[in-house]
DNA sequence: GTCTATAGTAGGATAGAC
DNA sequence: GTCTATCCTACTATAGAC
C-alpha cells in the first residue's frame, strides 16, 4: 500500500494536452540541450505531481536519460526546481517591464497592458507558471528569499500602474492594495485552467482580462447624466 | 543531501499565522476528537508543504501522536486528504446554495451574496481551501471523480447567476464562461495570500469581491447621459 | 557525459504488546 | 486505542565502468 499512486507513463505526460505550453522557450539558449530538456521535462513532472510528487528518475525519464543522468548537469533536485523558479520569474517581470509599456503615458492604456501581457506570459507558459505559483515553499529559504525579491518588483508595477492613474484622475479613489491583489490574482490564478488548446489564445485572454481589470478601477456610472 | 530541507517542528507549525483558520470546525462533531485533530492536523500539514511532501508522521506528531496512530483512525494517507476534499468542498457548496440565498430575487444581489459568501468562506477556511484547491492531483482517480462533480455543482451556481442577470436585463451581455471563471479565480487565489490576521475579515472581502464582481456585469456608463 | 549498480535513508503501512 | 518495533519499498544521491 506505500505505492504510489499517480504514477505514469513517458506517453502519458507527454500527451496531455493540460501539460502543454511553451516552456521550452524559457531556458538560456546558450545552456547544454540535455539540461533544457531536462528543465523542461522537470517543469511537466512538478506542474502534474508537485515537487514533493515527482522523482528525480521520472524526470530523467521524460527525456529518456537514466536515473543518475540529472545529477551531471544539477547539483540536486531543489536547484532544478530553483533553476525553473529564477527563468519563470525573470520572464514574467520582464513581460510587464518592457519600453512598450513602461513608455505608455495614459494610465488606462498603461494599466492594461501590464494586465495583458501579464496574463498572456501566465497563459502562454501556464505549464511552467503553475511551478513558480504553487511550488514556493519547495525552495530553500536562501532561494525562497531571492524568489521573493522577483515577485515584489513585479508585484510593484501593478502597485504604482494603479496609483498612478488615481494620481492622475483617470481611475476612480479605490483601495489599491485590495485592487492589486485582485487583478494579480486574475492574471495568476488561470494556471489552474488555462489550456493552449481551449478557446482563447494567451493574447485574447490578456485583452479580456485588462478590459476586466479596467472596469475595476472605472469611475462610477454617473446616475443623472454627465453631458 | 537526500534530506529532507524543509523539516519543522509542531510549534513552528502551531504558531505560524499564515496557517490559522477555522478548519477545525469542518469536521462532523460525531466523529471521535482524535480523528477531528488528526484532520486538522493533516490540513496544516498538506497547506504548509503539500500532500507529497507531508509524511504519516509529521500528521500524528501535530497531535502528539506515535506514527502508528493515524492508521487506526483512516485506512490510508489518502483517505485523509479525502477526508478533507469532501468536507472543504460540501461546506463551500453549502455556504452559495443556502436558502438565504437562494430566495434572493434581484438579480446583483443574488450573485453578490453568492460570491460573498463564498469568497468569505475560502477566507475563513484558508489553509483548508488551500488543500482542497491544490491538492487535487494527489487524489486517486475514483475520489478525483467524486470531488470533481462537486466542483461542478458549486461552480453551476455562478454560472447560473450571471446567465439569469444578463437575461433579465440586470447585467450587460457579457461572455458568461469567460466571467464566471474570473470571479470564481478572485474567490479562491485568494488562499494564497489571505491570513485571517490581515486588515480584511472573511466577510470584509466578501462584500469587496462582490462589488467587484458586480462591476463585470455592470452595463457600460452611457457617455452622453441616461437621465 | 552516459550508463549500471548501489549506498543510505525516509516513509507508508503493519504486527503485536499493553 | 495507543504504543514500540519493524517490514519493505522507493527515493536522492554517489561510485565507478565505459
């Protein structure tokens, strides 16, 4: 009965289209195939069964390597979960950070775009994305802590898109913290459902959840007219 | 190294406030107390390091019990963490589909009593929800299956009451599935960050959430005045 | 840089005393 | 119904051949 449950096949996992997105693409090009194939097989591994769920062999496994193979490009199992945790979290700061939003002036058009492209990397890389959202506490406390660090910047420019509109009058006074965690949840919590294969593409869902998270901070409807 | 990094003691574990709730109140009173504490031990235990990542024994230690313990009280590890699927998800469902509830005529008040309750109840529940959100993958396929059309029910009843205000002219004719799935993402992302020691009470941000979610399906300001 | 083999340990579950 | 002791498997990580 100490069995295993869930365990499953090569096939399997790769089959999956729940399992499929476009991590691949997260690894520094100038790293070994082996070891981005690795990353990529592990990002499959933790994303399906956890950290704590999946082996060090069934991660060698997806890319047909043996059991002890890991251990020639990876000090331990954590640094490939941290290794995963650091590209994950540099993209996705990165995808809000760029001169394409930070040069926008409107603060609508601001706001929106960091909400879009926020949801749309989640989306994109939802299988990957899962891992940095729900694995945090896998990490040691030194990799939790720069972890950290990441998230706060990123976190900081919804904060300040925000503020800065109210500053500016285009948004109405709302409470900014509660708004913030609101609309970071939208864009995150879609790692739970997302699939490539489904409806929207990660491009659509970012322009529907700005134009949502537009409406959060609207001014109130003016009951007897304005004009 | 094939340590385990992230061992804790029961006090590191009693005394951490991201992991105070009230899922001591989820279990049947008819139960013996022992197998409530065993439950409610396991929850702090699966929300903290996840159900792969929690041992038999780390369970029985936060109740002061011999490995041995859990075994009289549940057939299996699993059979815990479905304990805890099946009580979260009865009580989540029960908190949207009270009569309270349901006798609500108004369209905006009907959804926002639903996803203020709800909302409140993941609060109040936190570290519980957290499990029964996350830890899904870890059940075998038949209790997967039983858990799942709870899901379905619950998630039936947001649906349902964004469908009914768009038909009867309380909402605008917004894309219900796209909608439904943002509120039911606010109500429960918030798992990941909520701690009933915050600014915010369970119901504080049942009432913030439901205005928000009203905002979705709010009609569209009429720019050139209605009055 | 990959393999096979294995060391060493942790963890699910059980046996049997009290 | 709780304990101590333990079975046995599975896991991380390493050793050493090719």
């Amino acid at each position: 009965m100490a069995k295993r449950q869930a365990r499953f096949t090569v096939e399997e996992l790769a089959d999956d289209p729940r399992l499929h997105d476009d991590s691949a693409d997260l690894w520094d090009q100038e790293r070994p195939e082996v070891m981005r194939s690795l990353l990529t097989s592990a990002v499959r591994c933790f994303a399906k069964n956890g950290y704590h769920g999946t082996t060090t062999r069934d991660i060698c496994v997806g890319v047909g390597l043996s059991p002890a193979a890991l251990y020639v490009h990876f000090d331990s199992k954590e640094t490939v979960l941290f290794d995963i945790m650091l590209a994950g979290h540099h993209r996705a700061l990165a995808a809000v950070q760029e001169p394409a939003v930070l040069d926008i002036d409107r603060s609508d058009e601001r706001l929106g775009a960091i909400i879009s492209r926020y949801t749309a990397w989640h989306a994109r890389h939802h299988v990957a994305a899962r891992v940095c959202q729900f694995e945090l506490s896998a990490l040691t406390s030194e990799h939790y802590a720069e972890i950290l660090e990441l998230r706060h910047r990123t976190n900081e420019f919804f904060h300040d898109a925000v503020t800065r509109g109210i500053a500016d009058g285009s948004f109405a006074p709302v409470d900014v913290k509660r708004v913030t965690r609101a609309m970071l949840s939208l864009s995150i919590d879609l790692v739970r459902w997302y699939r490539l294969d489904g409806t929207d593409s990660p491009e659509q869902l970012g322009e529907f959840y700005a134009a949502l998270a537009l409406k959060l901070v609207e001014h109130p409807p003016v009951l007897h007219g304005d004009g």
